[in-house]
C-alpha cells in the first residue's frame, strides 16, 4: 500500500464515521439517549486519532529505518 493509498483510506474512514455521527440521532428511539452519547464521542475520539495518524504519515522522516546515521 503506498503512502496516497492509506491516506485516501483514512479519509474515506473518516467521512464514514461523520456520516454514521450524522445518523445516530435518527436511531434514539431505538439504542436510547445515553447509548447514543456513548458511541457519538467513541466515533469523535475515532476520528481525532485518525487525524493523529494522517498528520504524523505527511510528515517527512528525519532518518530512515535501518540507516546507520
């Protein structure tokens, strides 16, 4: 998997989550109030690391593994 391959993974990743945030109010009747915090703010730390993830893969290594520097 190249490097454009995994950002456009967690960029389709993301987008799904934040459409799954958009439909959880519609499901309250169903998983109730509290349920619908719970994986709401799961899903917002979700998505908070895979921001974590994308920055720190666009960013340029200092060294390279296995380089005796």
């Amino acid at each position: 998997m190249t490097l454009d391959e995994g950002l456009e993974l967690i960029t389709n990743y993301k987008k799904a989550l934040e459409k799954f945030i958009d439909t959880l109010p519609e499901q309250s009747v169903q998983l109730g109030s509290e349920m619908i915090k719970i994986l709401s703010m799961n899903s917002k730390n979700e998505i908070s690391n895979l921001d974590s993830i994308e920055k720190a893969l666009k960013r340029q290594p200092k060294y390279k593994y296995g380089s005796s520097e």
